[in-house]
C-alpha cells in the first residue's frame, strides 16, 4: 500500500473495473451500527440485579462481546443507564440527575421488576417504576433477571438503535418535565399506575 | 494526642471464680439464669428498675425513664458491670395500642462477655421522650436519629436530632409507627413530586460537609492550601 501512487484526491471518479477499497453505505447503518456495537453503560445498582449486572459483565458472560465492557461511573460519558435494583424516593432526584447530565444519544435499560413497577415493594419509601421519573427504552423483567435476561435485553436496545433515522431530530429531543410537578407524565396516571393490584389490595395496615 | 478510647479485651475482666458464660442448652422460653447485672441494678437503683424479664435466656431490665441516663452510665463506667458497646437502639410499638411504646437498649459487655437489654416504656398519650445517651456512648448518634426518623421519639440531650434515613423535609410522619399507611399518607404523584423537589445536595449538613473541626489533624500541605482557600470535594 504503502508503494502505491498516492490517488488524486481533487477528482472523484467512479470505475467499476478497480473498486478495490471502496465501502459504499448509507449514513444511517454506519452510525446506527457504531453506536449499537458501542453502547457504554451506566451502571446505576442499588440492589441484588446489580450482583446480576455484575455476573453479566464478568468472564462468563462477558458484556465486551457487545462492546460495552467499559463502564462508564461518569454520565458525561455513558450511552445507556442501566437502572438495575429498587430506587427509593431519596434516589428519585438523584437518577434524574444523572439523566440529565448524560449526553444525547442515550438510551435507558430499566433492569428487574423493582425498577420497572416497584416490584414487590409496594410501600411508602420506594419509586413504583422508573418511568415515572425518566424515559425508559427497555425494561427487563425478572427478580433479578439472570444474565441471558439482560442481554437478550441488550440486544433488543442494540435492535432499536439500528432502527433510528438521523433525519427525524425528534427522537433527539430532550423531555422537559413539567416546571410545576417535574414530573414527565400527568400525576393522575402515576397515581392510576401506582394502584395496588392482586393480592397488593389487601395488604394495607392503614387505620390498623 | 492521648488515647482517648483504653484497649478492652474480650473477656480481661473474667476471673476463675466468674467465669465466662456458656453457650446454655434446652434455654427455656421464659425464665432461666438471669445475667448478674440485674441484681446488681435492682440493687443500686432500687426505684428505677421495675421489672426484670429472662426470656430465651436474654436478660431485659425494664427501667423508668427518668433515671436511664444515670443507670447507663453507672452500667458503662462501673468496673464489675464495664458495658463498652452499645450494640443498637431502637423501639417497639404493639399492634395492641394500649400497651406503651418501649424503647430498647442493648448493650454488651466485653470485659465480663455480658449482653444486656434495657427497655422503657412511653405509655400511650405522653410526649415521646426519653433521655439520649449520647453523653456516654457517642456511637448512639446515628442510632437515636434512626430512631428518631423511624418512631419520632425525640431524645433528649442528643446533640443533632435530625432524621437519618428519609429526607430531612419529608412530612408523612413517621414510617414505622402502627397508625402510618404502608403507602404512606399521600398519593404516589404527591410523593414523586415532593421528592423530586428535594435537591440532592441539601441532605448533609454543614457541619458534615465541614472539615474545620479536624483542621488541625490534616496533613501540612492540605492545611496550606486549604488556607489559600481552595475549596475540595467540587
């Protein structure tokens, strides 16, 4: 290579007889393709699916496959948070930051049934699902969901991040909370989401 | 700098004539060997205990509350008793709502292997208040403030009374009394939305975030450029 003549850069010319070196794409695969096989997560573990988070990136199952061996403890540099265990009230403000501090693009794996709805802890100190304080792009059941769990869900988040256009701007568009409630999404369906459900109803001790 | 804290060695102060307690067999539900530091309290503070209660082979000594502090006290500082660790505090409260709400204390020699439990109880009606003993053991600072946060007992002569593990501006009351909703008092949005309020900075104090008390402890080159005014931890 290094003996070849230097090509001519000024002209741009097209010979089907010598396309040796030529990669012809569209833009969206290559950045889409990128940014899939890249995804450097945040780990935000506050309970047992973090001990999960933690197998799934050891040797056994080994996250480099999907490049994302690199974690990320600064959101300023991380593509996708990954909320794995129950996040208490007092955290609520604390994973809304780190949202916000997180650069676009980014994606948000809600990981295990706490994060998802609360799971079993249906109680006063513990946030009844994530989606109520920031966007979530997978959620991934189980308590806590074994490794193939979450990968199948990265996979799914790698799936969903090559189906993205660079030429809709909107899926780029920062949600701004509401400036009154900082909530996301109208308090009436967080109160409706937040109903106890199945065996939950009768599990009450208030008013003794 | 002295050594503020003496060296205790498990079981120093055991003599052949005392020796170290046993891991007993067939420990009967009530009843039983009571731990010698019982006799020992309804003997110097003949008014202030008023019952004592060996269950599973545990000792707890129930005492007025008025007099708690002194008997801590004698019960940390007297060399046949030496309790060192003060191991938790806490409180019960009774689904039955007439019997009191008792505060417990354990506490543990290490000198004589003791391990004893103090109640007091607040009957129902009074003002939740007992004597802190953090003027003995320093280490009850976090422990009274848990119990202040989870039972809204206030203690007395605590130095920082602030609730511990929920956010200092929270106003549901008091999570682990019986008359609180599993739920809490507001609806979820409520909730969401006085937590999201709450920045995350306010929940230490000053006084944590300052370094001025151990100012004089910190390495030179610390103290010089602490003193130039760079400001660490932003």
């Amino acid at each position: 290579m290094g003996l070849s003549p230097r090509p001519d850069n000024t002209v741009v010319s097209y010979d089907p007889a010598s396309q040796e070196g030529w990669v012809a794409t569209r833009l969206d695969f290559l950045v889409n393709w990128s940014r899939a096989n890249s995804l450097w997560p945040m780990p935000f573990g506050t309970a047992c699916c973090a001990i999960e988070f933690m197998a799934t990136a050891a040797s056994r199952f080994d996250l480099a496959r999907f490049g994302m061996e690199r974690m990320s403890f600064s959101p300023r540099q991380a593509d996708v948070l990954i909320c794995a265990g129950r996040v208490p009230l007092k955290l609520a403000p604390v994973i809304r930051r780190i949202w916000q501090q997180m650069v676009q693009p980014k994606w948000c794996i809600s990981m295990g049934a706490c994060a998802s709805s609360g799971g079993m802890f249906d109680n006063y100190a513990v946030v009844q699902g994530i989606d109520s304080i920031i966007p979530v792009d997978v959620y991934v059941p189980g308590c806590p969901p074994r490794p193939e769990g979450l990968l199948y869900g990265i996979m799914m988040l790698q799936k969903k991040v090559k189906g993205e256009r660079m030429a809709d701007a909107a899926i780029r568009n920062e949600m701004e909370p509401d400036p009154s409630s900082k909530l996301y999404i109208p308090p009436s369906s967080i109160d409706q989401l937040g109903e106890p459900f199945g065996n939950a109803v009768h599990q009450t001790r208030s008013g003794l | 700098m002295s050594n503020a804290f003496p060296i205790v060695y498990s079981g120093s102060a055991l003599t052949p004539e005392t020796p170290a307690p046993t891991t007993p067999k067939q420990v009967p539900h009530h009843g039983g060997p009571e731990n010698p530091s019982a006799a020992a309290l309804r003997a110097r503070f003949p008014d202030a205990v008023q019952r004592v209660v060996v269950m599973w082979g545990e000792t707890t000594v129930y005492v007025s509350g008025g007099s708690l502090l002194d008997i801590v006290r004698w019960l940390h500082d007297d060399p046949g008793q030496s309790y060192e660790y003060l191991s938790d505090v806490t409180a019960v409260e009774y689904r039955d709502l007439d019997r009191p709400i008792e505060v417990v204390w354990h506490l543990r020699s290490l000198a004589w292997r003791r391990f004893l439990r103090l109640k007091v109880e607040i009957q129902k009606g009074t003002p939740l208040e007992v004597a802190s003993v953090w003027p003995v053991y320093k280490g009850a600072d976090w422990l009274e403030r848990e119990c202040y946060d989870m039972f809204g007992i206030r203690f007395d002569g605590h130095p920082d009374l602030r609730r511990l593990l929920l956010w200092e501006q929270y106003k549901e009351g008091y999570p682990l009394r019986k008359d609180f909703p599993l739920r809490g008092r507001f609806s979820r949005s409520e909730q969401l939305r006085q937590a999201l309020a709450a920045l995350p900075e306010s929940r230490y104090s000053m006084e944590e975030l300052s370094i001025v008390d151990a100012f004089d402890e910190l390495p030179a080159d610390m103290r010089r450029r602490l003193r130039d005014g760079e400001r660490t931890g932003e």
